[in-house]
C-alpha cells in the first residue's frame, strides 16, 4: 500500500526546489560570472594569489549559506615536497536523525587561458552569446562549484535551513594542475570528508538535452621525454646528412608509438571490453571541427576508441622556434607526452611500458632522459548502489528524458585516492559541461540550460537523500 501522505510530500518538496531553482538562478549566474574573473590558474609559472582570491570567493559562497557548521580554506602538503598545494575549501554539517552524508566536490581552478587572440572575448570576463556563457572556468569548473552552491541554496529553500541531510563541501584549487597535494589532504580531513556518497561535478552531459552519468574515466600518464643526439648546435651545412640533429631522431622516436592507422602500437598498453552507444564519425567531426578530408584514426566504435582504448598525445615542444630558426642542427628537443590508458590498467605498468617502448625504439643512438612524471589511474563506476538510482531518477526528472551512462576519455586521476580512503561511499560523476563546452580549449562556454537542469538534478537528489534513512 502506498504511503499518500508521504508522496504527497515528496511532489510537494520537489515542486519547492524547482521554484527555487527558477527563483534563484540569476543570481546563481551573477555569481558565477564573477567567479570566472578570478583568473585562478594553478600552474606553477602563474600568480599564486589569484587561487587565493578564488578561493576566498567559493569560501564566502559557503559562509553565505549559512547552514555548514564550519568552513575553513585549507591547503596541505605535497609528497616528496616541502611546498604547500594550493588552497581548498572544505565546509561541513553532520548528519541528523540518521540521514546520509553527502560529500560535494568541484574545482576552483581553472586550465590556462592560452593565447588571448584566440578568444572571442576575454577569457576571464563573463560573456553571454546565445545560450552560452563564454570564459575560462565557465564550465570547467566553475560552473560545477555553482551548481553545488545553487542545489545547498535551493535545498534550504524548500527545507528550511534545520534539514537533516549531512554535508561535506570539497572545493579543491589544483585539479588542473595533478591534485598535487590531494592525497595528503584527504588523509588529514578524512573524518571532514567521509560521506555516504560523493558527488564529483567535473564531467560532461551526452547532449545538452541528454544527461549522463559518468561511469568509467582513463587514466593518464604524462612526462617529459628529451632527446639529445649533439653536445652543442653545428651548422647545418657543414655537417647535415652525417650528423643526426636532435628534432630527426624525436620524429623518428615518436613515430614508433602509431600504427600506421593512428592506434596505439606500445606494447603492454590494454583496452577495456565495454559497449559503446551509437555515435556517428559525422557527429564527432561537428563536435571537434575535423577539417575536411582529415581521416579519423583507430580501430573499433568511435567511443571505444575515446573511453575504452588508450592513446597517446604530444602535447607540447621544446625547440627552436621557426621566428627564431637558425642553419644548425638541433642539439636537444624535449616533447610533452600525454598518454590517456584505459580502465583495467595500472598507471604504473602503463609507465613502464612507454619507458620500455622508447627506449627500445630510439633510432641512432639518441640518449634519451623522461622526468616529470605525472600518472593518474582510471576509474569504473559500481553502478548498482542505492545513490545512482537516486541519481539517474533526478536526472530523469529534472531533464525530463532518462539519463545515459558514459565513458570519458578525458581523466579525474583523484577519483583513485577516494575510492581508496572511502571503499565504502558511492561515487557519483556528473557534471554541467556538453559536448561544446570546449572545456581547456578557447572559447569554452556553458549552455546555460544545461547549467539550469544539471543543478535542478542535484538539488532534487539533496532534496530525496535528505528525507532517506536506513542507507
């Protein structure tokens, strides 16, 4: 028999949150675009007082709410390291009349602007064109922050601010720069932080009306690889055709990690078995502007390739710029290379198997040197829990269609460090970005609909686990 008082008050209660929702979506938005004109890069060659600023910003957000029991900016220790991480915010409220706790994370920080030309406005003003709010952070992930700020606001609006419902609010400052210190701070505010699930609002939407949930996410391994085949630059006249410069034998070297059809040809590199929803080469080339005449590359479904397959990207270069070219032979080249690896696989054996590759395959001779070594493991999602049926029925309802589960090709290497400090919580990856969103890349925006349901999901899942007992 059903319970009719009890349904009557979840319509009620949902209703509320919707309203509230509506209601205070403007400012939500406001206060967002001011977030995004703190340029909180967290990379080492960038001002370091901006991730403080940023973080002074989320925190005040937090305070405003008035409803967490304490909230602190912290930062912690990096391993190996006598430096600091950069700042986080951490906010917490215990949990009631046995209700769950929810950990809420997102970032404050933000990927380089990179070149402003390539912008069609500044990176760090807020612009609405469209649908769409452009400027770095805008998604990525600013907007993950505000949707947890917007879903805690819209709760106590329908709740009242005496709700039961535990709460652990995690804004980290340097995800766009490896976590450094994430480890470290999760062990020294394990109890702050322990909840029975934990919402990660770092990801992306199937379509911006199609949720998703993020079930699977490679991992990566990143690092400097140079080459060096001179002790000093020679002219190139003088001895080119006997002498290999350095930029020949990094081609050369870089060339062995393709087959010919773009796969990945590193031995000790797997792939995970997953199915893979349909997805056209047609929609991938309007989703990442192909040129005309460009081939795909790899083998299998489009998203197996991208979710399930490992690959391998020069990222960066070091070397004598064509502005600045002279007649000599490069003595030194140093690439950056980014290597995403599947879930299933370690990203130490991942490692081992590039370093062994390279150094097996470096043509003439080259002494080779790899240092600055990032890795980060894949993840896969139990997908059985009580809270991902909670979750895919707010999204559902919220966007009004079922929600999809998807692979990202991209990488949250964190995600590990929880799964290993709290095996118990359930893992939960949504998140506010679309397949324009263009997040690192200019011109990245925010579909503000998206933005508009992805917190409506999140505060009618509060609103639910918020009214749960005996999880």
């Amino acid at each position: 028999m059903t319970d009719t008082s009890e349904t009557d008050r979840t319509t009620t209660s949902d209703a509320e949150l919707r309203a509230a929702v509506e209601r205070g979506l403007p400012v939500t938005i406001a206060e967002l675009c001011a977030l995004v004109k703190i340029p909180s890069v967290a990379w080492a060659a960038f001002d370091r007082s901006h991730v403080q600023a940023s973080a002074e910003a989320v925190a005040a957000l937090a305070r405003g709410l008035d409803v967490f029991e304490s909230v602190e900016i912290k930062q912690a220790g990096i391993p190996g390291s006598a430096e600091l991480g950069q700042p986080a915010v951490l906010a917490t409220r215990r949990a009631r009349n046995g209700r769950p706790t929810v950990l809420l994370y997102a970032h404050h920080d933000v990927q380089p602007p990179g070149q402003d030309e390539e912008w069609e406005s500044s990176p760090f003003e807020a612009t609405v064109r469209g649908d769409r709010l452009y400027g770095r952070g805008a998604a990525d992930d600013k907007a993950g922050v505000m949707a947890h700020i917007a879903s805690i606001r819209a709760l106590i609006a329908a709740e009242g601010p005496d709700f039961d419902l535990g709460l652990a609010l995690f804004i980290e400052g340097e995800e766009e720069f490896g976590s450094r210190s994430f480890a470290t701070f999760l062990e020294e505010n394990r109890e702050a932080l322990r909840g029975d699930a934990i919402v990660v609002a770092d990801s992306n939407n199937w379509d911006i009306d199609t949720p998703a949930l993020t079930i699977g996410l490679r991992g990566n391994v990143t690092f400097r690889l140079t080459v060096r085949t001179l002790d000093h630059a020679s002219h190139s006249g003088m001895f080119g055709g006997a002498v290999p410069d350095a930029m020949l034998a990094a081609i050369r070297l870089l060339a062995t990690l393709h087959d010919p059809d773009g796969s990945v040809a590193v031995a000790g590199l797997t792939s995970h078995d997953q199915a893979t929803p349909d997805y056209s080469e047609e929609q991938l080339r309007l989703e990442t502007g192909l040129v005309d005449g460009v081939t795909t590359i790899g083998r299998g479904t489009i998203l197996s390739r991208i979710w399930a397959q490992p690959s391998i990207t020069v990222t960066g270069i070091d070397a004598a710029s064509v502005a600045n070219a002279s007649n000599t032979l490069s003595p030194q080249v140093a690439v950056r290379i980014s290597t995403r690896i599947a879930p299933g696989q370690a990203a130490a054996d991942a490692y081992a198997a590039l370093e062994k590759h390279l150094f097996e395959h470096v043509p003439f001779g080259a002494k080779l040197e790899i240092d600055d070594v990032d890795m980060g493991e894949p993840f896969l999602v139990d997908t059985t829990g009580w809270a991902v049926a909670e979750a895919r029925q707010a999204m559902a309802d919220a966007w009004g269609t079922e929600s999809v589960d998807i692979g990202v090709g991209g990488s949250i290497p964190f995600i590990a460090d929880l799964v290993r400090v709290f095996p118990e919580a359930q893992i939960l990856v949504t998140g506010v970005e679309d397949p324009d969103s263009r997040a690192h890349s200019p011109n990245e925006s925010l579909h503000l609909g998206v933005f508009k349901r992805a917190v409506l999901s999140e505060a009618l899942l509060l609103g639910r686990l918020n009214r749960r007992t005996g999880h």
